[in-house]
C-alpha cells in the first residue's frame, strides 16, 4: 500500500509556497526545471499598507506612539533543491528562502500595531518590519520510512511547523498575529535560527513534531548563531501531538495540541535580555477541517506563563472560505479574545487589566497569474496599550506579485 508523504509545514514553508504558486503558474521552463532536475523556486514582492481611524493621542511618553498609518515592502527569494534519494520515496535535499523587509513609513506596520499607534496587546502584520536583508531560512530536509518521518537541520523559520495551519500566513491570509501561529500567546523567538525538526506520522492519521532552536539567533545575522546555540544554549523547543485526516491535508484537517519553552534569553553582549528574563512557556491548541469542500472553520488558542509572551491567553475563532468567487480567491473572517499579559518584560507595568477583542475579516483576490491584492478591515476594542481611545477600526491592502 501507498502512502501519501505528509509535508510537515504550514501554508508559508517553501515547499507548500511553490505548490501554490504553480496553480497560478505554468511557465514551460520551470516545469521542465523541476521535472529534469527538482529544483524549483519562486520570487515575489509584498506590499501593506494601513490605516488606524483612532490611533492612540497621548504623546507624552517617549515610548507609545500616535502613528494613523504605516507601510512596508518584502522581497522574498525561496527555493528547495531534491537532491538524493527521489525514487525511494526518502528525498533529501535544500530550502531556502532570503528576503528584503523594508518600512515606507517611520513605524513598520509590526510596531505600529505595537506601540506605534494601534497599540494593542498583540501585532499586526509582523513580517513586516524594517530589518532589511535576512536569511529566514537555510536547511537540510530528509525523509524516512518511506516519507513518514522528516528531519529538517539548519537555519528554520519554526512558524513554518510549530502550531501551523492553512490561514497562518501573513502573505496570503490573516494579517493580526492573533490569528496566525501561537494565537498571539506564544513567545516566538527570530525567523531564521539554527534549529533540528522531527516529524513523524505514526498512523495514516496521527503525528508528532518535535523541535529544539536557538532562541536567541537573528535572522539578520545567522552566523551568530553558532555562538548563541552552543555557547550560551538559550533555546526555544516545542512538543506537538496531532491528528489529521489525511497525510495530504496535514495543515488544513487538523486538530493538534503544542506545547513549547522559551529559555531567559540575552542580546549578542550577554548584558541584556532579547526576549525575556525569565523562562516562558504555554500550551496552544488548534482545530481546523472543511466543513464543505470550500469552507474551512477554526478555533485555536493558547495559555502562557513567564514574561516573554504579549498575552497569557488567548482564543479565536473563525473560517476561511476558499474559492469564493474564483478558484484562486479566499476569504477569512475570525474573532479573537485575549488578556494581556501583566507581566511582559517591556509592557507588563503598562497593559490595561482589560479584556482585548479582535475581529479580522480580509478577502485574498488574484488579479490574473501573477498578482493578487487583499483588502483587510480589523475592529480592536480595548486595544492594551492605547490609554485615549477604547476601539480603533483599522483598514489594511496588501499586494502581491510573484514570478
């Protein structure tokens, strides 16, 4: 009997990015580059924009801003290469993926839904920001027992397998972190960091991922790595035990639950803190299926102790709706609520002791092969950090255009 390799990773992995995109692409030469040689890559460029209707008005601390609006530009670079072992059904080979992160405005969108204005115990849009050049990801994946078990080593974007799911991207689907990996409650450390992953599919059904990261590594400096992993052994791990309706349907018919641990991490000096203080950790759980051969509802959430965490909990509910309109539109509406966590080494003392709500609904629209544009509306009611204002309305676009 046949069984399907599962392709551990959410919808943003390299792997899973280059499927999608070949549903909106079919360039001769590409083809032919993946059926000759298995390698295979993508290029695009990702634009956001937003606007907040009653962004916070006290400028009298240093620290909180009074931002409207804000906007930033990503170029990414990805790739995998399948190198050995094709015919087995255990390949091995190489992803990648470099990218450009650049803010129009002084406040990234990231900081913006920070402190910069929006000021919400949580983020917005946050691979968006202004970090310029970075490696988010550079690494070996292996496959054994006939594709059932993967290890991937190296450089790892960990939203990529921690707590994943079909609406997690920031390109493509939800834009607030409250409805993307870890649900806002998870202390996630940099993209880009030395990491080991373990997948295994111990059933047709049923399957666990285990990983082990540096947690004080930069994506924008991956050599430091080497010195932070092994000299100072700061690490971030995650445990996640899952069930799943097919091999094949990994991150959309899922139910999981993930636990992880976020050691005291320290910047590059060993001075300060990066993350937090002190250790952090939590459990989060997640559960998605199709309803409908098009309609995918959710609800994730996640409870957390320490100091790194913007909440100590945190539900949200929602769906995805794919093909609305056209094959290659979805939408997705959620609600998200959380309590701020009182004891964030930045933000502890400031938190109002209020409960937060979030309401996103965005509608993905493909403009042809090659370009697709998201209009997004937001509702934050109790925004943490905004003293002034008790909601705010934020109006978002994204663009996108890829090779």
């Amino acid at each position: 009997m046949t069984h399907a390799s599962p392709r551990f990773g959410g919808p943003d992995s390299v792997e899973n990015t280059i499927e999608d995109n070949k549903k909106v692409q079919q360039k001769s030469w590409l083809e032919v580059l993946k059926e000759n040689h298995h390698f295979t890559f993508g290029l695009d460029y990702n634009v956001i924009g937003v606007y907040a209707t009653d962004p916070n008005q006290d400028n009298s601390s240093a620290f909180l801003g009074t931002e409207t609006s804000s906007a930033s530009g990503v170029a990414r670079f990805y790739g995998s290469w399948e190198i050995i072992g094709r015919q087995s059904g255990n390949a091995g080979g190489l992803s990648w993926k470099l990218e450009y992160r650049d803010a129009y405005t002084e406040t990234a969108p990231k900081w913006h839904g920070l402190y910069g204005g929006i000021n919400m115990a949580g983020m917005n849009g946050a691979a968006y920001n202004d970090q310029g050049g970075r490696l988010t990801l550079l690494h070996w994946k292996q496959k054994f027992n006939s594709g059932k078990t993967t290890v991937i080593a190296g450089w790892v974007d960990v939203t990529d397998y921690v707590d994943a799911y079909a609406l997690a991207s920031p390109w493509s689907g939800f834009t607030n972190l409250a409805f993307s990996t870890g649900a806002g409650s998870m202390a996630l450390p940099d993209d880009g960091i030395l990491s080991l992953a373990v997948g295994h599919l111990f059933t047709d059904n049923f399957y666990l991922i285990a990983s082990a990261s540096d947690g004080a590594g930069y994506s924008d400096d991956p050599l430091s790595g080497f010195d932070s992993l092994f000299n100072k052994h700061e690490l971030f791990t995650t445990l996640e035990l899952g069930f799943t309706a097919s091999a094949d349907r990994i991150y959309t018919d899922n139910v999981h639950v993930t636990a992880w641990h976020l050691d005291a991490t320290t910047q590059e000096d060993g001075t300060s803190y990066r993350h937090g203080t002190k250790d952090s950790k939590g459990l989060n759980f997640s559960a998605s299926y199709f309803a409908t051969p098009q309609i995918m509802p959710f609800i994730r959430g996640g409870f957390s102790k320490g100091d790194a965490s913007l909440t100590k909990a945190s539900v949200s509910a929602g769906l995805g709706y794919f093909g609305l309109g056209s094959a290659k539109n979805n939408l997705g509406v959620a609600v998200n609520w959380s309590q701020a966590n009182n004891k964030h080494v930045d933000f502890g003392g400031l938190f109002k002791d209020e409960n937060q709500y979030i309401m996103e609904l965005y509608y993905n629209i493909a403009l042809g092969k090659y370009f697709n544009i998201t209009p997004d509306i937001q509702y934050i009611k109790n925004p943490s950090l905004n003293f002034t204002e008790d909601s705010t309305w934020l109006l978002g676009l994204r663009l996108n255009a890829k090779i």
